[in-house]
C-alpha cells in the first residue's frame, strides 16, 4: 500500500469517528431534551380500553395526559377522553358521538361522573350500554389507584348501582 492510501485510509477513520462521536452526542442531547420535555409538561401515561367492530377483542390504546395537579383533574381529564372516539376506525367508541362529561367530582376515593344524556344509548357503531359503562370504570380504577368506586350519572341521575343487568 501506497502512503497516499494509506493517508485517505486514516482521514477516513478519523472522519468517521468524528461523525459517531457526533451522532451520539446528538442522541444524547434528544434524549435528555425528552426526559426534560416529559418533566416539565408534567404528562402521564393513560390507558383507554376500545372494543373492535368485527370481534369481541379489545385494544388498549395508551395516551399521555397532562397532569392537572389534583386526583380530581387527572380523572376528568381521562373520562373526558375516554368519551372521544378510539384512534383506529376499526375499533368502537364507548359512547355516542357527543356524549360529554358534564361534571365530576372525587370525594374519599369515590368518583361521581355526570355524562350527558346521549350516554343512555349504545353507539351508533354498535356496542352495549352496560359494557361500556363498566368499561370506563374499570379503566378509571385501574389509572388512578386511589379511586375505590365510581358512580355514574346521567343527565343528573343517578345510572346504575352497578352496570350490570
């Protein structure tokens, strides 16, 4: 080998240890930019369980909710998104198409929701009152480990004791 060779062989080395050294410094800089950005927004992890139109298989989407600051924020901020529709088109919503959480409160570990009245009747998509109402309980329950009971409320009434039949 020539020394020319042997000079572009060593240039090329050194270039490409410069760019790793760059591309992970650059990895390091996202990754502490993220860690900051999660911090500071102050954002939570959520899961939302959905039904899929064809089968009765569920999906469980995961989403991130900024923190409200109190127990009782961070819930009416899961309920309200568990009334919007699932991410996939395959999937049904849990609620009608313009169901809202009319008020909430959490009192001593027990949640009372008020849903407008387009609660009291399944998706036009298809799907089961009860199931449904179950379903948000049991995802309320299950994100915030504080909440021992949740009472369901439609219109201002009271919905069920319990969803079941």
């Amino acid at each position: 080998m020539s020394g020319k060779d042997m000079n572009r062989k060593s240039t090329f080395s050194r270039v490409r240890f410069v760019v790793g050294i760059l591309l992970a410094c650059a990895m390091i800089a996202l990754t502490t930019a993220a860690l900051i950005e999660f911090h500071v927004l102050g954002l939570a992890r959520r899961t939302f369980v959905f039904y899929a139109i064809d089968s009765e298989g569920i999906i469980i989407e995961e989403r991130m909710l900024r923190r409200s600051g109190s127990t009782e924020g961070d819930i009416r901020r899961y309920v309200s998104e568990a009334l919007l529709v699932p991410v996939s088109l395959e999937f049904l919503p849990l609620f009608p198409r313009g169901t809202q959480l009319q008020s909430l409160l959490y009192r001593n570990g027990v949640v009372y929701a008020d849903l407008s009245g387009d609660a009291a009747l399944p998706p036009l998509e298809g799907g089961e009152v009860f199931r449904n109402f179950e379903t948000l309980r049991a995802g309320i329950k299950r994100n915030f480990s504080s909440v021992g009971e949740v009472r369901f409320f439609i219109d201002g009434r009271a919905a069920f004791a319990t969803a079941s039949r």
